[in-house]
C-alpha cells in the first residue's frame, strides 16, 4: 500500500527525461573582495587619454564559485586604485576607466570629484559579468586615463582592491 514511492521514482525520471538536473543548489556570495599589489605601472607622461598596456593580474575566485560543473556570474560591484609609491599623487586624472580581459571590458570606471591630494581613486563597477575572465585565475589589467593635470610621470606602484557579488549553480544529479 505504497504507491507514493513509485510514483514519485516516475516523477524523478520524468523530470531527468526534461534534461535539467534531478537536484541542484545556487550558491550567492553576496560580497567578496580581492587585493593585488600592481608593480611598475607605466608614467602617463601627457595630458589627455591613454590607455596602459595590460598586465595580467592573478585573481582567484573563493572556493563555493569555483565548484567543478557549475557556472559563475560574478559582477563587480567597487574598488579602489590607491598608489603605493611615495611621492606618487593621483590628482591629475580627471578619469580612469578599468579594462579587464582580453578583449579589455570596461569593467569599473572613477570621475573626479573634487580638488586635493588624492592617492586613492574609489571604482564604480560598470555592472559587467566578469566570471569568465577571472575564472582561470589570471586576467588582464589595463587602464584607459583621461588627465588634466600632472598624473604619475614616472613607472609606480598601486594596490588595486575589487570587490564583487557571486551566483553559481552547482547541478548534483
């Protein structure tokens, strides 16, 4: 007096005939944050745009986004490029876009807001998936700046913090 079960054995097959999986779990990280120290950032020698060869940067996804047969949307939400050089001041951009990947997304951008010392240039997020480009682990760096003023005119250093939200589903059967 147990038809419950080969009925639900028939709807369990039914639903893999669908071919979705039998079971699966979404992971979301709501924030996480990853800092990379950049080394020998070329000087911005004019006034105007220009746009930094890239480098690549090793990033590293945390464990739960890097699950074997799931798939990753990882969006960036803000950071933050903070010169580390002594001496080296960031007030003369007027703008700094991030460029990642190969094909070197715009991926977060900075405006200045206002006069000042400033060694610090908060990031917006561009609202890009970036979870295909930093999946391997390494990706390409790169910065388009617009500048007015004196920007860094000689070879510096920054620490470059982004910090991103992550969804993936990990299909069990």
């Amino acid at each position: 007096m147990r038809p419950t079960r080969p009925l639900a054995l028939l709807g369990l097959l039914g639903l893999a005939a669908c071919g979705g999986p039998l079971l699966s779990a979404e992971v979301v990280v709501d924030r996480f944050c990853l800092t990379q120290s950049l080394t020998g950032l070329p000087p911005v020698l004019v006034a105007g745009t220009v746009t930094t060869p890239p480098v690549s940067v090793p990033f590293q996804l945390p464990p739960l986004l890097r699950t074997s047969g799931s798939t990753a949307e990882v969006e960036l939400l803000d950071g933050k490029l903070t010169a580390t050089t002594p001496g080296v001041t960031l007030d003369g951009i007027d703008r700094l876009d991030l460029l990642l990947g190969p094909s070197q997304v715009p991926a977060a951008h900075y405006l200045k807001a206002g006069a000042g010392p400033v060694t610090t240039l908060p990031l917006s997020g561009a609202g890009v998936d970036v979870g295909g480009m930093i999946k391997s682990g390494n990706v390409a760096v790169a910065f388009t700046v617009t500048s007015s003023g004196p920007p860094p005119a000689s070879t510096w250093d920054a620490d470059l913090e982004l910090c991103f939200r992550g969804k993936t589903v990990v299909s069990y059967f």
